[in-house]
C-alpha cells in the first residue's frame, strides 16, 4: 500500500491509528474536535442525526507534501459524518486519501 501517514478520527481512532502507525513506521495525524489542536488548521462541518458538529486538521499535517499516501482510522462507522469530513479535509491539505 505504501502509505505515509494514518489519520486518526478523535477519540479511539488515535489509539487504533498511532498503534498502527507505530508498526508501520509512518506518521500519524489527528484528526480532532473543534478547537482541540493548536496552530493553524482546516475545519469541516458534518451532519449529526441530532444537529452539526465540525472537525479540523493542522494545515501541514502532512508536511505540505502535496500526494502524500494517507489511511484513515475510526473505530466505528455510524453515520458516516465524521469519517466523510476526515476524507474532505485529508485532500483540502493536497494529500492522496488511500483508504478509510
């Protein structure tokens, strides 16, 4: 597959992400709530069944390396919301979305 970095989704995706990251010997990016990550940062709003919520990533999570080969971890899939926003901004950063 020859990935680059793991995108984990808050919360438990970090954990499932970094561990997998760590064997794979590739970095790993955090995918959080609103106003959890320092810095700069791409936000994307999604639809919840009760109402909105927004997620965001450093702008250079991936080192400005535009095609980077990025997987991204969850640890379910309700409504697919969240993991859809993660896909949207992996590529609003210029990276290569793999696989989620």
């Amino acid at each position: 597959m020859n990935l680059e970095y793991i995108a984990g989704l808050d919360a438990r995706g970090f954990i499932f992400g970094a561990a997998l990251a760590d064997r794979l010997g590739i970095g790993f990016v955090p995918v959080r709530k609103k106003g959890k990550l320092p810095s700069t940062t791409v936000c994307e709003k999604y639809e919840l069944e009760y109402g909105f919520d927004e997620v965001e990533i450093h702008i250079d999570a991936f080192d400005n390396k535009e095609g980077a080969r990025v997987l991204i971890i969850d640890d379910l899939c309700a409504t697919g919301g969240t993991a859809n926003a993660a896909c949207k901004l992996v590529t609003a950063t210029k990276a290569n979305l793999i696989e989620v």
